[in-house]
C-alpha cells in the first residue's frame, strides 16, 4: 500500500504567478499517478532596516508586515484558482523565513515530502538539460533528503529529475561497483567509491 505522502505532489512557488503558472501547469499535466496537487510557497517577510524602522511607528511597522502578509494570500488563492480552472483540487501550505531555500527544506522536514517540483529561473539551460541553473534549484537538489523526489522545471520544460532513492541501497550499489574495479586492478577505485559516495551524503 502506497504512503500517504507518495501520493502529493508538492509544488513550490514563488510571488511571480506568471512566471511559476508553468511550474504548475506541468506538474498537473504530467501527474501520471494521479497524486493530488499541493502547491507551497515561502514568504520573506519585509525587510526593514534599522534606520527605516526607527522612522515609523509600530503601528506602520505591524501594517507594513500584514501588507506583505495579505499579499501571500491573495497570490496563493491566484494559485489556487488556477488549479480549479484545470479541473485540479489543490492545497496550499505556506511559511514564513528570511531564505527561500532554507524554507523549502523545512517544508520537506514538516510535511515529510516525497515528491518535489521546483523551478529554476535560467532561460537557457533547459535547452542543455546539463545544468540546473539557479542557485535555489542547485541548493535543494543538493541538500533534500534523498526520500525525497526532486524535478526541476524551466520555462515549461523538465531540466532535472533527482529521483528519491535509499541512501544503503546506493551504497552498496557503488561499492558493489568499485569492488570490482579494484579487483580487476584499477588504482583510483576506492578514491572514485569515495567522491561517489560522498555526493549523496546529506550535509549542512
């Protein structure tokens, strides 16, 4: 029986709904499984500096701070229509952090999620399919939990799939693999099973 968790699709987006409509629109265009859509997103609160603040009063401050927090929801609703109009029943989970990357990967952590779409803001390295382009893209794909599905998406287009593997069952695999360069005689193996090893190795 598969888990609960296999069966949402978690879609991260950002405030520029014209932009991340594609990220959506192609996760629900290739929702093969038939998982239910769940769409996240990140809120960076306003950023007031010291000097700035000194100049308004709490009361602007607090209205200054709900501005930005009634403009979240009303772009998490644009999103959430959008999905309706698709014939898609969506939820919406939102947090709020000061890095976007960071909030993402508390997301995971919260919700223990499997399937990730994430886009990349590079215009040309979909045509190459070689790099993952923005720094966010890079930084999650790099430090999800390897449970953790991770598709990638550019200007419509699938860049990168970083499927959810068992960081054992990897392990054994590669050093299945390097043991047999090392017993056909193949000096850098074990400093190949190393670096290999080490790639897939969560670190902060």
């Amino acid at each position: 029986m598969a888990d609960h968790q296999d069966m949402i699709t978690y879609v991260a987006v950002g405030k520029d709904v014209k932009d991340c409509k594609s990220i959506l629109s192609w996760a629900i265009e290739n929702n093969v499984g038939g998982s239910r859509i769940c769409i996240i997103h990140v809120h960076k609160p306003a950023k007031l500096f010291p000097l700035v603040r000194s100049l308004m009063t709490e009361r602007k401050v607090r209205e200054r701070l709900e501005s930005g927090t009634q403009n979240m929801h009303a772009i998490m609703e644009e999103y959430f229509l959008f999905c309706q109009q698709k014939g898609v029943q969506a939820q919406t989970q939102t947090i709020e952090m000061n890095s976007i990357r960071e909030g993402i990967l508390k997301l995971i952590s919260k919700y223990g999620i499997r399937k990730l779409v994430i886009g990349s803001t590079s215009a040309n390295h979909y045509k190459r399919k070689v790099e993952l382009g923005s720094k966010k893209a890079k930084y999650v794909c790099k430090t999800t939990p390897l449970s953790c599905q991770v598709q990638v998406i550019c200007k419509g287009h699938l860049i990168f799939t970083r499927l959810a593997s068992n960081l054992l069952s990897i392990t054994l695999a590669n050093m299945s693999f390097f043991c047999y360069l090392s017993v056909h005689q193949y000096p850098p193996a074990i400093e190949m099973a190393d670096l290999a090893i080490e790639d897939w190795l969560v670190t902060e």
